[in-house]
C-alpha cells in the first residue's frame, strides 16, 4: 500500500493505524469486489493503513419498524420488515469478504435478517474455516434461544444496541 501511497506515506508515518470501512448502500458485491480485485485483502494489509471490515445492511430499523422479523408484526400482521438483500446475494458478499481475510459487519435488527447472516457466515466457515475470524452482527436485537446458541457456536460477536433495551 505504501507503494500505492506514493508521497503520502510521509504523512501517514506518525500514525499506528488508518482505519477505514468497505460499505455501500447498494451494489454491494460489485463494491466489494472492486477494493478486493485491486489486491486489497489480507495479505495485503500493512499497519499504516487497514481497509477493513467490510459492513453490508441486511434489514431496517426496530424503531421504523422495519427490522426483518420471522413472525409478523402485531402492529401490522401483513407485514414482518425488509430484507435489504436475498440469501445469496448475502451468501456471496460475505463469502467473498471472508476468503479475502476481511472482518464482515453486518447491521441486522431482525431475527430474519441474523439468521441470514448466520446462514451465509455458516457456509462460509464451512469452505473456508478461520479461527478469529471476528464477524460482527451489529445491534442483534431481535433474537431467540436457537440464534444465540448460533451465534456462540460460530463465534459471532454480537454488537447489541443499549436503547434497544427500551424500544423492545
């Protein structure tokens, strides 16, 4: 990256880490792709600057309410959330952040939208098992016995929301 950096890697000398997030609202596997295809992956990471994790939105908000839920809501019996993205589309944007040695964040409010990203964690996992690999589901808020224990057994972390507290 240095190399890439040019005259400012000067700048970047009396700094431990640059931190920054692969994320876009959509298009999300073409974004992904494009920082992987030009070599930005683990191997490829120095301590001046990390690019990384990448973070992908997979439902609303419990607040909307919009967070992607397996039962409908009581308020609205018709309607159980959004699903920002279907199941494969998932499935390929963490397996190709995965593979490539990237941290995936992913914002799931609903018990629809974590078990989906445990779904897709889960297979990536399978074909390409990494101890550490600290994938984050981020607020986790809307969550059953059979998902913590997922959650555990993958080692997941779960990043909760204390307002949540509230709102649920």
């Amino acid at each position: 990256i240095r190399r890439r950096m040019g005259s400012h890697a000067a700048f970047f000398h009396d700094f431990q880490v640059v931190f920054n997030m692969l994320f876009s609202f959509n298009n999300n596997l073409e974004f992904i792709n494009s920082y992987i295809d030009k070599g930005y992956d683990e191997a490829q990471r120095e301590t001046v600057l990390n690019i990384g994790p990448v973070k992908i939105m997979i439902d609303g908000s419990s607040s909307g309410p919009t967070a992607a839920t397996l039962e409908p809501y009581t308020s609205d019996p018709g309607f159980s959330g959004i699903m920002s993205m279907e199941q494969d589309d998932i499935d390929d944007i963490i397996l190709r952040a995965h593979k490539a040695g990237f941290q995936v964040t992913c914002h799931a409010v609903g018990d629809k939208a974590v078990k989906a990203i445990l779904e897709a964690i889960e297979k990536a996992l399978e074909k390409y098992p990494k101890k550490n690999h600290r994938h984050r589901i981020e607020h986790c808020g809307m969550v059953n016995d059979e998902l913590v224990e997922r959650i555990k057994n993958n080692q997941v972390v779960p990043i909760p929301q204390p307002v949540f507290l509230y709102e649920f």
